[in-house]
C-alpha cells in the first residue's frame, strides 16, 4: 500500500550505501539465500559464481564484486530452475546471461513506465556506455539526449549509477562488468501490463515526481476489473497526486473511494489509516467537524495507532479544545515516550495555553532535525515559549526568519505577533496580527482568530 505518512507529518529518512562486497562476503551472499530451500551448491559452484563475477576485460579480476550484479546474477539464474531442482551444479551457470537478462527486463520496465520505446531506450544505453568506463554528465535535465528522469529510472534498477562531481550529476555504468552484457541484452518480448505493473509503475514516476504520467498509470489500475485491492490503492495514490497539487476535495474523493475498496477486502487496518488521511485533508480545508468524524472513524479501526491517536490529537487542538487535544497526546507519549509528532503537536498546544516551559520540554525533545531545518509553525511555537520564560532575544531570532519563511501563514503570523507583544514591541504586534487575521496559506483556526481578535485590543505602547 502506498504510505501515507509523508501527509501526516515531516518524514525523516536516511539512506545507505551499500559497498561492494569482498570475495569473501560475496561467497556469504551467495551461499545464504539457499539455506533452508530444499537446494543446495555442488563443490565449488558458489566460487565459481563469484569468479565470474570478479572477471574484468582482458583476463583482469576486480578487487570486489558489485552487490546489485550478485543480486541479479543470482535471482535470473536460479530463476530458470525447474522446480525440483536440488543440486545447483556448475552447468546451471550463466552468469553473463543473467546479467543481460537483467539490463533487458530493467530497460523494459523502465520504457513501460515512461512511455520510450524500449528498443530504442537499450540502444541508447549501448551507444552510451557499452564501453564500460563512458561517463557522461547531465546538463539541463539531459543525458547524452535522453530525459534525466528515465536516466534516473535505470538507476534506481541498478543499470546505472550517479556520482556529483564539478557541480553536476554524472552517469556510467553500475560497474564495468556489467559492460559485456549490455552488448548481448535483447529487450524481453513485451506482454501486456498486468494491473500490478501499471500500480508498480504510477509509484515510481510519481517517486521521481512525474505527477501527470502516475496519474494515468494509476487511472489504468482503476480500470481493471476485480482487482479491488488494487484499486484501493491506486485511488489512494491518486489522492496523493491531487494532495500533492493542491485539489483538497479531490484528495479526499480519491481517498473515500479507496477506502471503500479496503472494506470490501476487509482491510481494516488500511481503512482506519485512510479516515486518518481523511481527516488530515478536511482539516486542512478547516472543515473541522467532518474532519473530527473523520479521525473517530479512523480510532475505531485503529484504537492503538499512535500518529492516528496524534492527528486526533491536532484535530482537537484546532476545534479549540486544547485539554481533550492534551489528554489524547499524553495518552500516547505515555504509551510510546518519545513519538516525535506526539511532541511536536503537544509542545504547539502547550506554547498556546502559555505553558512556555513545558513547551519548550517538548519542542526541544523532538529528535529529528536542528532547528534551523524545521518547519517555521514550529519555530514560530518554540519562539513564543521562548519569549514566555525571557529569553527575548532568541525569540525575536526564531520569530523573524519563520515569518521570513512563510509570510501568508496565519499560526506564524499570530506566534510573532505575540512574541512582539511580549518583547514590548506594540507596534509590531499590531502589524503581525493584522497580517495573521488576512492570511490564508494557512488561515487562522477559530481558537487562534479569536485570540489574535484580543491581541488586536491592545494599546501601541
């Protein structure tokens, strides 16, 4: 099912690399996966698939072998086995074969999710880099004459692989022994794409943010008739691409329908997560209550979902109800300790009762990015907690460069005007809440109009 946590708060990801295995690691790779399988390696077979993987252009060997070609070479080979094969001896080797087999079966999938004709997407792969070292540098969203986005989709599959350098993006090979099998790929004989290629397909061009060809690969998934499952989550990703772009009540179309689709599976876990989705989307639209109803329906279906029982939490906050929206986060820090959105929301709700330490004890918890990199709603909440226990001076700091990063948003625009206030700048204050009371991207939420209404009373002083 496609997440749909990046629509209710601020992933945080980190990625690694995975370094070229030694021979010695590569024989482990290799001897792993068919433990327990029923299969097994006659006498020297696993040496032999690493040696072959080692060997480079005129009797040279590398020092270590790529884990993306073991992967391959393995999966294609054993692939071919009949069923009942247990004995995988050295006349099952084709390693050079596997590796076509791959490039082909990758460049075939690449043109399917992009439209590019795969015959013509290999020979520009040869004409590219059939040499092996070739490397060539993007400019102006180009590779050597072809769109960087399906350049990128071979990356991904592991035909190619990315360096910056100079200040530009540079493309060769995944590794030079894959060189000799690129000259030998065929493209496989194209069948017709199942319902899952096409759900496969709109994932990953949308990933790589090409939002009108994941839109009409996902339509095609809607289309397929008694692919339910499927179908819920291909609306779902297309709520994600109307979200993406803006159209609220579109989303939450796309979402309804998919949900409906995880009730006929019986899905209940994916129903609650999409009420919860929902709910984020209506109260966006600051349609408060249906936005409530929605995230009770989600809690029914998922009483123990902590971001479920978060976003409740927000909801509740933004109806003006700041004690039932503290009662729900606690209940769920209490549960987890340390939920990060938990504390994000609760250290907002806090700032805005006055509770200016204990919001800083949250806000200064949140374990996931240096301040200067969060969002400015946050920045703003920190900086009136800030100004609530004296320290002026670094409020005014984090006040200014929120606002300076999002000058239409009406929570920032009240935050700063209360620090002003605080800091005994009346003046300001005054220009800051006229601003918040206009703003739209996001507007005030009830709760937050009517104190910014007050703030508006005071005197210039």
């Amino acid at each position: 099912m496609v997440s749909y946590s990046r629509l209710m708060h601020d992933a945080v990801t980190d990625r690694f690399r995975l370094q070229p295995f030694t021979p010695e690691a590569a024989l482990d790779a290799v001897r792993g996966p068919v433990t327990g399988s029923g299969r097994f390696f006659a006498e020297g077979v696993p040496e032999e698939i690493v040696r072959e993987l080692r060997a480079g252009p005129a009797g040279t060997v590398y020092d270590t072998v790529e884990p993306a070609l073991l992967q391959a070479a393995c999966f294609h080979s054993w692939r071919a086995l009949p069923g009942d094969h247990g004995a995988i001896t050295t006349e099952d080797l084709a390693v050079n074969r596997a590796l076509a087999e791959f490039v082909g079966e990758a460049v075939l999938e690449t043109a399917h999710e992009h439209s590019v004709p795969a015959e013509g997407l290999l020979s520009w792969l040869r004409s590219t880099f059939g040499g092996g070292g070739s490397t060539v540098e993007e400019r102006s969203g180009q590779v050597a004459g072809l769109s960087a986005v399906v350049v990128r989709a071979l990356q991904s599959r592991h035909v190619l692989k990315a360096e910056w350098r100079s200040g530009a993006r540079h493309y060769r090979l995944q590794h030079e022994r894959l060189a000799g099998p690129l000259r030998s790929a065929t493209v496989p004989s194209p069948e017709a794409p199942t319902a899952e290629d096409s759900l496969r397909a709109a994932e990953y061009v949308l990933f790589e943010g090409d939002l009108g060809r994941a839109h009409a690969h996902a339509e095609s998934v809607m289309s397929s008739p008694g692919e339910i499952r499927l179908q819920g989550q291909a609306a779902s990703l297309l709520g994600n691409i109307a979200y993406a772009q803006g159209r609220l009540a579109e989303a939450e179309t796309h979402y309804r329908k998919a949900a409906v689709c995880f009730e006929v599976v019986q899905d209940n876990v994916a129903v609650g997560w999409l009420f919860a989705v929902i709910g984020r989307v209506l109260a966006m639209r600051r349609d408060w209550k249906p936005a409530l109803d929605a995230f009770e329906a989600a809690l029914k279906r998922c009483p123990d979902d902590p971001q479920v029982r978060t976003e409740l939490g927000r909801t509740l906050w933004l109806l003006g109800r700041p004690r039932a929206a503290l009662s729900m986060l606690n209940d769920v820090l209490d549960r987890t300790g340390d939920h990060t959105e938990a504390l994000r929301v609760r250290g907002q709700v806090l700032a805005d009762l006055g509770q200016a330490r204990d919001a800083l004890r949250d806000l200064d918890r949140v374990p996931d990015r240096p301040w200067h990199q969060r969002s400015p709603a946050i920045r703003a909440a920190r900086a009136v907690a800030l100004a609530g226990v004296g320290s002026f001076d670094a409020a005014r700091e984090e006040s200014s460069q929120a606002v300076e990063d999002e000058p239409a948003n009406g929570p920032v625009l009240l935050y700063a005007a209360e620090v002003a206030s605080l800091t005994g700048d009346g003046r300001s204050a005054q220009e800051l809440v006229r601003r918040a009371l206009a703003a739209d991207q996001p507007e005030l939420p009830p709760h937050q109009r009517e104190r910014a209404l007050l703030v508006q009373r005071l005197p210039e002083r």
